[in-house]
C-alpha cells in the first residue's frame, strides 16, 4: 500500500501536484534546514547580507538574485541524501510514477527573487517527479509556488507555451505583469509540507520575500532510447546553467555517495551515464 491515498493520487494525476500535509515532524524539518542554510551561508557569505525584499512592490525584479548548491554529500548533508536514498519521500514518488526512481541531485536554494510562469521541462519521454520544501510559512505574497492545475500534460500544456512566447515582457521581468496575465492556483505551504509536483506543469513565483527550500526530483527508470535520452537531459540540466560555486565541495554526484556503499539504483544511473 502506497503513502498517498486514492484521493491524493487521483488529485496529482488530474492537476499535476499534490500538497502532502505533515510530512516532516518539526525535529526533522529544523535538521534538513540547518544541511540548507549552514551550506548556502557557508558557500556564499552574500546570502546573510541580501536584502529582503518587500512584497507587492511592483517594481521590476531583475530574476536572477538566486543561490544553489548541490547537497549529495553524506558528511555534511546526511539528511539530504537520506531522503533521496531510502525514505518515505523516495516512496511516494515512485508510487506516483508507478516505477522504480532515479534521482536527480537535491539542492539547496536562496531565493529572493520571482520566477515567470514556465515549465521545468517539456520533453514528452521524460517520467518524473519534483519535491519542494520551504523553511518558513509561505502564502502568495511570499512567493510561494503557484500552478495553473492540469497544464502538465495534452493540448492545454501545448497552448500555454504560445501564450508565453505572446505575452514575454520586453526588457525587465515584471511581477505585477506576471501576476495579471497567469492565474495560478496558490497552496499555502510551510517547513513540514512536501509539495510534489510533475515538471510539465506550468508555475511560477511572483512577489515574494527571501526565503530558503529544498529540491529534489526522481526520474522513473526509463524504458527505450527515447526516455533514456530525456532522462539524461533532465537529470544533467543544473549542469548546464553555468552556477559558479565549489564544485569539489559541492560535487552534483558526490564520489562519497555513489561509491561502494552507494543505494542499489545508483547502478541503474551508472547504465544510463550520468554517474
């Protein structure tokens, strides 16, 4: 029996997300955050100097005031990596797939910034799962994820990238142009709530205050070259946005974790290439 109930399951495979309430008891909430921020602050002195910015100001956000750090490490960030190993979360997201996962490096995130509406991907082979955690009570005016329910798959998915290529905003990103033209769907969500969401759905963030999360996705284990070929791309896309930050420190596949006591699917990402 999986974690999710029937009403949940049914609700992510029509809307494309689901909000799983308590996730996380406050204990292991505090411990998970304490792997995000120490490594965050440690890697970038500038996140404790960073303004925090006020919501609904409506003025221009320049869309790129965003730290990330990959957080396999099991020295320094034992939590993270249980959590994409062996837990209940690695659990729902194959219930939700209906196949065994690979995973997709977890990161810690600073933001202080919005983020226009989009897809994290729009490869049709691809079969995967986003989890989002927050450290702090988020609402709309927090900048808070928001979905338009449904937009990750079929005609409607389709239609939504022309209307962002229609409605792009020349010069800066605006968030009051964002917030007038996409009418998300906003859930509430704070430090022990566990958003997962499928990365065709269409989101964003708009206004919003500094604020701290942890990501990871998992990728069913793909069947053919087609899924293989979009697995790979996904699973490698952080590599490719040219972060600056320690990379010995902060290896996205740390040689630790995938070494000889490495969880029995790091085998399967040995087959597909991307260890």
């Amino acid at each position: 029996m999986g974690l999710l109930d029937s009403e949940q399951t049914a609700f992510f495979d029509s809307f494309g997300f689901v909000v799983v309430r308590g996730f996380f008891t406050p204990e292991q909430s505090g411990r998970l955050f304490r792997e995000v921020v120490e490594s965050l602050t440690g890697q970038y002195p500038q996140v404790c100097r960073e303004p925090e910015p006020a919501a609904r100001t409506g003025a221009p956000v320049d869309g790129v005031t965003s730290y990330f750090l990959p957080l396999m490490n099991p020295v320094t960030t034992p939590v993270s990596c249980a959590l994409v190993n062996a837990s209940p979360l690695r659990d729902i997201a194959e219930q939700l797939l209906g196949a065994d996962a690979l995973v997709k490096p977890p990161k810690g995130t600073y933001l202080s910034n919005a983020s226009p509406w989009h897809q994290d991907t729009a490869e049709p082979h691809l079969r995967a799962v986003k989890c989002v955690v927050y450290r702090d009570e988020l609402c709309a005016a927090d900048g808070t994820l928001q979905f338009l329910p449904g937009s990750h798959r079929g005609d409607l998915a389709e239609r939504l990238a022309g209307y962002r290529e229609e409605m792009a905003v020349d010069g800066e990103f605006h968030e009051l142009g964002e917030e007038r033209r996409w009418p998300g769907f906003v859930p509430s969500l704070g430090p022990r709530d566990v958003v997962v969401f499928d990365p065709h759905i269409w989101h964003g963030s708009v206004h919003g205050r500094a604020r701290f999360s942890w990501t990871t996705s998992f990728v069913a284990v793909p069947e053919g070259p087609e899924e293989r070929a979009a697995a790979r791309r996904y699973i490698a896309q952080f590599l490719g946005q040219d972060f600056v930050y320690d990379q010995e420190t902060y290896p996205y596949y740390d040689p630790r974790w995938s070494g000889r006591d490495a969880p029995s699917f790091a085998g399967r990402m040995r087959e597909l290439g991307v260890l």
